[in-house]
C-alpha cells in the first residue's frame, strides 16, 4: 500500500531543516572548547571574529573561567606538554607557537620549564643532523660552511643557539668550533 498524496506532503513538510537558532557567545565559547583547549585571549578573539559583542564575549569568557573550562594555566601545562613531545622542534618554536595561540610569554615558559624534555630535544636535534649529513663525506662535515647551514636549519626549527652549538662541536669529535 503506498500512502495517499497528501500523506506525501506532510512528510515532506516535516523532513524540511529547521533554521538554525544562533548560539550565545557562552555556547560557542562551549562548542570551541570541546573540540581542544584555547587560551583566554585566543578564545576571546574567535568569538569577536564571529561578531558577538564585546559585552556578551566578557561575560561568556566570566562564565566559563568561573566554571574551570577555561584556564590559561592548565592549557599552557597541557599545550607544553604536547609541544614536548613533538618531533623536530625545539623549546623556542614551541614557546612561540603558544604565544600565537595568546597564552602570556610568563605562563608559557613557567609550564615550559616544568615539563620540556631536554633529553627529547636533544634527540630529535639529533636526528635532523644525521638526517642531513647522511650524504656529506665526514671531511667535509667539519667545514665553517656546512656547520653554517646545519646552525641554521636547527635554528629555523626552534633549538637553542647553546644546544646547536654543542652538537656542532660534538660533530667532529673537538670541543673548540664556532658558529
């Protein structure tokens, strides 16, 4: 049996979308937060990006601190803890890719400080020098111009001018080299 014509159209009818009902500054900050943790700043900006008034972010931002889904603290530990152990970059990428994300330069390095391990940096540092000398001849590794070019690539990846240069020295076997 096939149902009559106008059963047809209140079907339809029913099926249609329902327009969506614009979320409060408060329910998307909520939304925003479950899918990861954003800092206070960088929260406040994604909500004026999506026009909410300044009056209405401030109070969403109130609720949600009051109510711990928001913490600059407890992002930064987390975000450190994360960046640490992200392969090929070193502390000062890490601490600049928090700051982008608007956590203060002092909560990003106290949590960097915290939790940043050394010895994971050290390694991954080492790596992209085997990586990259893999085809160089162990003659040439020890020229100024070869130590140049692995200084600046460590460098581009956030390592520490002190930690590139105490590879670079160790890449010969001597304890005198400069950058």
């Amino acid at each position: 049996m096939s149902p009559e014509p106008q059963d047809l159209s209140l079907m339809k009818q029913t099926n249609k979308r329902k327009k969506a009902v614009p979320l409060s500054a408060y329910n998307q900050g909520i939304r925003l937060l479950a899918r990861r943790d954003h800092a206070v700043a960088e929260l406040r900006r994604k909500l004026m990006q999506r026009k909410y008034s300044h009056d209405e972010i401030e109070e969403a931002l109130s609720r949600l601190i009051a109510r711990n889904f928001l913490n600059d603290e407890r992002t930064a530990r987390i975000w450190a803890e994360q960046e640490s152990q992200r392969g090929g970059q070193g502390r000062v990428k890490a601490l600049n890719r928090m700051l982008e994300h608007g956590l203060s330069r002092e909560l990003a390095s106290v949590a960097l400080e915290e939790l940043w391990d050394t010895d994971l940096e050290r390694e991954h540092a080492q790596i992209i020098i085997q990586r990259m000398t893999a085809s160089i001849p162990s003659h040439e590794l020890s020229s100024p111009k070869e130590k140049s070019r692995l200084a600046r690539r460590l460098s581009s990846r956030g390592f520490s001018m002190e930690l590139i240069g105490e590879l670079l020295r160790n890449l010969d076997g001597t304890e005198s080299g400069s950058l």
